[in-house]
C-alpha cells in the first residue's frame, strides 16, 4: 500500500538473492505502493531493523507509487493482498494483465495466499512477513529462470 514495509522487503530479499544468484545484470527489482502515503520515505524502521537482522539491507530503498508504465516496464507485477491486486489490476494497461500475480503465488509452501500487512502489530508481524517474502522469492527467481533465462 505504502510502500514502506512488505513491498521494500520484498524488494530487498528478491535483490539480494538475485545478487547471490549472479544475476544482477540480468533482473532489476522495484518496489511501489499502491498509496501515495508514503512517497519518498525510507522503509519502515522495523522492516529495516528486521531485514538487517536477516543480512538484507533496504535502507536505499524509498517509498514510490506504482504507475501504469510498470506494466511495460517489468515482466512481474506482484501484488501482496488481493485489495491491492484490485488496485493494480484497475490500472494495468490492456493486454498486460498476465503480469499482474500475487506474491505468494510463488511460494506454494506457505498457506496463506496474501502477505498481511505488520504495520500496526510488533515486530513478530516483520518476522513473519520476512519469512513469506523469502519463500516468494525463491519461488520468483525459480520462475524467471525456468520462462526467461533457459
């Protein structure tokens, strides 16, 4: 939504396995809320405090509202609750909607279907969160590589 929790970690732990993975020169990551509350704030602190206990650092990241133009500009556009996939799914171009998944569409392991969202709970929710993310992201990067570098 805002850019500042779930979608920076996302962002973060996908980048730093495609950097573990060599493959840098080959994905760009981006994150975006759907929400203009945020824009140009770093991640939460708790996200952060949470990604570095982990080895991942967000701290470069800033909070950006998502644009119809990320449609053609990513191959994935990933949505981490089904209101925001509503939202994007309204502003997805025509013919570009096969982009648009949830999240945790790549991570079957984990039952839940959307990323909740920790900014009103503890720091608990961030762990959680990061564990989703990881799994989503393995995932992801398995996908990539199966549809776009074989």
């Amino acid at each position: 939504m805002g850019n500042i929790c779930r979608s920076p970690t996302a962002e973060g732990v996908f980048r730093h396995m495609v950097n573990e993975h060599h493959l840098h020169d080959m994905i760009v990551t981006d994150s975006a809320g759907t929400h203009a509350y945020h824009v140009g704030e770093p991640p939460d602190r708790r996200a952060q405090a949470t990604a570095k206990n982990r080895g991942v650092d967000i701290s470069d990241i800033s909070a950006r509202r998502v644009a119809s133009a990320d449609f053609k500009k990513f191959d994935y556009v990933l949505a981490m609750d089904r209101d925001n996939y509503a939202i994007l799914d309204d502003l997805c171009p025509a013919g570009l909607g096969d982009k648009l998944c949830l999240f945790l569409d790549f991570a079957p392991s984990v039952k839940q279907s959307e990323v909740p969202d920790p900014y009103y709970g503890g720091v608990k929710g961030f762990e959680v969160v990061f564990d989703m993310v990881e799994q989503a992201s393995l995932g992801l990067l398995q996908d990539i590589k199966n549809k776009h570098l074989t």
